[in-house]
C-alpha cells in the first residue's frame, strides 16, 4: 500500500499543489469569521480526491487547462460543507485530528459556513455558463442531503437492511464523486457516452471508498483516523460490518448489539471491542471488504474502452488505493 501512496502522489503532487492555491483564491468570504472556519475544515488534511478526479475527467477526454484547478474546488468545497454540517448532526469531537468546527466556533456558525461553501460551489459552476453542470451540481447538492435524512431517520434502528446502507452510501458519497468524473468530462465536452462511463467509474469507486471509510471505524487506530475509532455505533449509525453481523448473530447477541448502540445514542461509552469482536467472529469485515472490492473491479471495468494513458493508470490506481488506504 505504501508503494501505491507513493507512486500515485509522485503523479498528483503537482496537482495538489494547484488545487491548494485554487482553493483559497475561490473562497471569497466577505468576513473573516467565515474564511477561519472555511480554512479549519478545508486545510485540515484532506486528500483532494474529488478535484484531483475532475481534474483527470477532463485530461483524459483531451482538455487540460488551468482553469480546471479553479473548477475543481467545487467537489472540495460540497465536500467540506457537508463535513461541517454532518459533525453538528453526529455530535462529533473531532475532524481529521482536529477540534470539529462546531466546538471552537460554535454551530451556528459552522452550519451557515458550510451553507456559504455550497453558495460559493453553485456561483463557479454557472461561470462555466452550461446548464447541465450547474444542473449535475445542485442535483448532488440534494441527493447528498437526502442521503443525511435517510441515515437520520434510521439511526440506531437494527431493521436497517443492507439495501438502505447502499442506498444512504450512495446519496452521500457516491454521487459526489460520480459528480467529479461527469463534471470534468462534460468541461471537456465530451459525447455522452463517455461521460456515462466515467460517473459509472466515479459511482463504483465512491460505494467501495465509502465501505473502506466503515471499515476503518473498526480498524484503524486514532492517530491514523483522526477521530476516535468506533464513532458509527456511538452515533448509532449502522454499517455493513455490523448490519451484516446482525443477520446472521444469535437473538441474545442482536439483544447485547441492541443495548451498545443504545448507550451511544444516549451519551454513554459502548462496548466497542466486545461489538468488535462480534463483527469478526462473523465475517462483517472481511464481507464488507469483498463487496468493496467488487465496486473497484467493476470501476476499473467502466474504462475499459479508454485508452492507456497517464490518467487511466491514476484512475486505476486511484480506485486500488481507495480500499488499501489507512486513513
């Protein structure tokens, strides 16, 4: 995995680079209030993995222009919006490793932040003066908030099943990425068909990135994810690890899961290793990780057509990283 970390940013760097300075030129914030919480969210250790793929959208169908850095921060700023906002919701301690927004300057003000970041989102996308970009982008501007209130109304609920984990993994983090692809190629002016090839590949690589973030709660440790591991059962949010563990686990188990979960939702610590031990013993791990992989088998397969290229080799190693990654 690090070998693939470290090739593929010997081929991005340069790019993050412009997408940093593109982000802070497009911010454009009329108080200071806003641009220090707009720069506590958005320089706070994210990978840039939505422009960096709006930006290969377009490469790959034959335009490259400077002006795609400031496009691409599009896909940044919904993206961190959405951090903002879903950190109120979820109560959460911590971003990336940081204080979340809300403690330091209050919820109020980090939610008409992240309204401001959406605002400044849909003013970009209609200097490209098409309909159907700005058409794409307020469109995942609602899927992604239609994602939140379906994940909301079955918080903590063990009759959640595993297709409304993919229908809520889709409106939330699928359809942004998807988003990305189709944007940059229709910058592009590409034909149609491609540009349905690469939302499928965004599509595809936006449901496995989304199961390797689940997985990660379980895994990984805090210094690596930013946040305490174990967050999803103390919000109550059911993933594919534990909704498939709760299939096949014992009544007396399901009762024990049920009572953790519980706990969460009302402020108190769960017990998380012994949770974690059940989702082991029955494979909500490893399942999780095979269907994820299923998802960067069929991105890949979406270009297919695409000739070898530069930007075809980071897709691939985009979408091979997305479940390898550790943080």
């Amino acid at each position: 995995m690090e070998n693939l970390k470290e090739k593929l940013m010997g081929l991005i760097s340069s790019d993050i680079e412009e997408i940093e300075k593109a982000i802070e030129r497009n911010l454009s914030p009329h108080f200071e209030l806003v641009k220090s919480i707009s720069e506590h969210i958005l320089f706070s250790g994210g990978k840039r993995f939505r422009p960096i793929l709006m930006l290969q959208s377009s490469r790959i169908c034959g335009k490259n222009s400077y002006d795609l850095y400031d496009y691409s921060v599009i896909f940044e700023y919904i993206h961190s919006a959405t951090l903002l906002h879903d950190d109120i919701i979820d109560e959460a301690e911590m971003r990336r490793g940081k204080i979340a927004a809300h403690h330091i300057y209050g919820a109020a003000a980090a939610v008409l932040t992240g309204d401001f970041l959406l605002a400044r989102c849909l003013n970009i996308s209609s200097l490209l003066k098409d309909y159907e970009i700005v058409n794409e982008v307020s469109k995942i501007t609602e899927e992604m908030s239609q994602g939140e209130i379906h994940q909301l109304m079955i918080k903590g609920k063990l009759s959640i099943t595993k297709e409304d984990y993919f229908n809520i993994i889709k409106r939330k983090t699928a359809v942004l990425i998807e988003g990305a692809c189709r944007t940059g190629a229709r910058i592009a002016k590409a034909d149609p068909d491609t540009i349905k090839k690469l939302g499928e590949y965004g599509y595809n690589l936006g449901m496995a990135f989304q199961m390797a973030d689940d997985l990660l709660d379980y895994l990984s440790d805090e210094k690596s994810l930013g946040k305490i591991p174990g967050a999803d059962l103390r919000e109550g949010k059911l993933t594919l690890p534990l909704i498939h563990t709760l299939s096949l686990c014992s009544e007396n188990e399901k009762k024990f899961i049920a009572e953790e979960i519980e706990k969460g939702l009302s402020s108190k610590e769960p017990d998380f290793e012994s949770v974690l031990s059940l989702v082991k013993q029955y494979g909500g791990l490893s399942f999780t990780e095979e269907i994820a992989q299923e998802y960067v088998k069929s991105a890949k397969n979406a270009l297919a057509e695409f000739p070898d290229s530069r930007e075809k080799e980071i897709f691939f190693m985009l979408a091979d990283y997305s479940v390898l990654r550790k943080n």
